[in-house]
C-alpha cells in the first residue's frame, strides 16, 4: 500500500498544554489579552521552571524560578532595547542588577541588601550648592 502524502495542519489556540504521564504541566505556550502577553514555559522537577515571554511594547524575557515560584534570575531586553540582568537570592535578601537602569542609563552593577543598595557603580548626580552671597 502506497504511504499517504498528508497536508500539515495548522494548530490555532489561545493556550496549549503538554503534561507528563502523571498529569502534571511540563510545556505551556499561551497568549493573554490587554495586555497582549505571549510566553512559552517549561516546567521541571521540584517546581523549577524557565518562562520565554514577549510583551506588548515587544519587549522580551527570561525568567528561572525556583520551587517556590519566586524568581531567582531574569533576563531581559526592552522595547527602548535597554538591556538588564538580574539575580535574586531569596533566603539572603540579596539582589543583583547589572545593565540598564529604568531611567536608560549608562550599565551599572547594582547590589542590593533586604530592598536597600548595598553597593553600586552608579554614579551618584552630586547636587550644586546653592550660591552663596558675598560676605561684607
């Protein structure tokens, strides 16, 4: 019997979820509305997971989490191509930035303790005093 020559299939869906043997979600691919949010993750053991996304102004993302769903590192490139790298240690309170700050400036490595700078290479804008009279 002569083997069959099929078309390929387009698959059009809102969101598509692939599970393992037990059921549990391995893969999700989703698209979200207002905002329009695209992201395909990938789940492993102990509830890790690595998130690929793309939002709306077209900024894209990489995000790893670690079991408790907190996330531990990010990657992203925004819409205004400001590039950043972040690091989180939960159980230390520490945070680590390095790239673009919200404002578009210049890369810097940040270091944060409990929500606080610890320490950065961000030039601190040092404020001109006001001028003085001269005395008489």
């Amino acid at each position: 019997m002569p083997k069959r020559t099929s078309k390929a299939k387009a698959i059009v869906a809102r969101s598509i979820s692939l599970t393992d043997a037990k059921g549990k979600t391995r893969i999700y691919m989703g698209v979200t509305d207002n905002p329009v949010h695209s992201a395909i993750c990938l789940f492993g053991d102990k509830n890790r997971s690595i998130q690929l996304s793309a939002d709306a102004e077209g900024g894209l993302h990489i995000n790893l989490s670690d079991g408790s769903g907190k996330i531990v590192a990010g990657l992203v490139i925004t819409s205004d191509d400001r590039v950043g790298l972040c690091l989180y240690d939960h159980r230390s309170g520490m945070r680590t930035e390095l790239g673009s700050d919200s404002a578009g400036g210049a890369h810097q490595i940040t270091l944060h303790r409990h929500g606080k700078i610890h320490w950065t290479t961000k030039k601190q804008l040092r404020r001109k005093k006001a001028a003085q009279p001269p005395k008489a």
